[in-house]
C-alpha cells in the first residue's frame, strides 16, 4: 500500500510541475486565461498530493508501531527507498520552479500596479487608498 501512495504522490508533484512550467510559458506569453484555467486542476492535484501524502505518513507510522524493535531503514524495501528519494527531489524540484513562477509573477504585478497607478492615481488617506484627482485618460467630455 505504502508503494502505492508513494507512486500516486509522485505523479501528482510531476504534473503540478508540469502546469507550473506551462503557466510560466504562459505568463512570458500573456495567455493569463490558459492560467486562469489551469488553477483549479492545480488545486485539485495540491489536494490529491496532500492526501497521498497524509497516506504514506499514515503507513510508515503504522509500520513503525507494528515493528517498533526495527528501525525505518530496516522496514522499506529498496523501491520504497527510491520512492522516497524521488519524492524528496522532486519536491526540490516544485520549489525551485514555483520560485521562478512567484518571481514571474511578482514582476507582472508590480507592472499592472505601476500601470494602474498612472491611469487612475490614488493616494493613501489613513489605511485606504482613494483616487487623489480625476484620471485625465478617463476624462469624459461631452
């Protein structure tokens, strides 16, 4: 069961490696729908993940309590090894692209806020941001 889990897991930290790396072919791109699009199934497969995880916790506690007297090492087979390998790289792995997504990311922002602020230019009053004087690109003329 435990190898199982193992491999449920890891197919679900693959593919939402997969959709990360499109959705920073996408936002280069600024197809921002594709993205929008793709977010619930990452959602769905962070979910998957999580259970399978809290599975294979699951698993190793019982086979821990059930051989109390071996040690961890001792209980895995080798695939079991090399699952947890994988798993420990490819969770690497999503980290260090979901960093170079979260810069992508922070950089659109920064322009779409930096744009915002030139269209309609706001000031802070207390904790709230309102528009300082009337926007001259929104100006209507009649």
């Amino acid at each position: 069961m435990l190898s199982y889990h193992l491999k449920g897991a890891l197919s679900d930290l693959r593919d939402l490696i997969s959709m990360t790396k499109q959705d920073i072919e996408d936002i280069k791109e600024a197809n921002h729908d594709q993205q929008f699009e793709r977010l619930s199934l990452k959602e769905e497969k962070l979910k998957s993940f999580e259970n399978k995880k809290a599975m294979i916790d699951h698993e190793i506690s019982s086979l821990m309590s059930t051989q109390a007297d071996k040690d961890l090492p001792e209980l895995l087979d080798e695939e079991q090894h090399n699952a947890l390998d994988e798993l420990k790289t490819e969770l690497s792995n999503l980290r260090d692209i979901n960093k170079k997504y979260a810069r992508f990311v922070l950089s659109v922002s920064n322009i779409y806020n930096k744009f915002l602020d030139k269209l309609v230019p706001t000031e802070m009053q207390g904790y709230q941001k309102v528009a300082s004087k009337n926007p001259s690109i929104l100006e209507v003329r009649v």
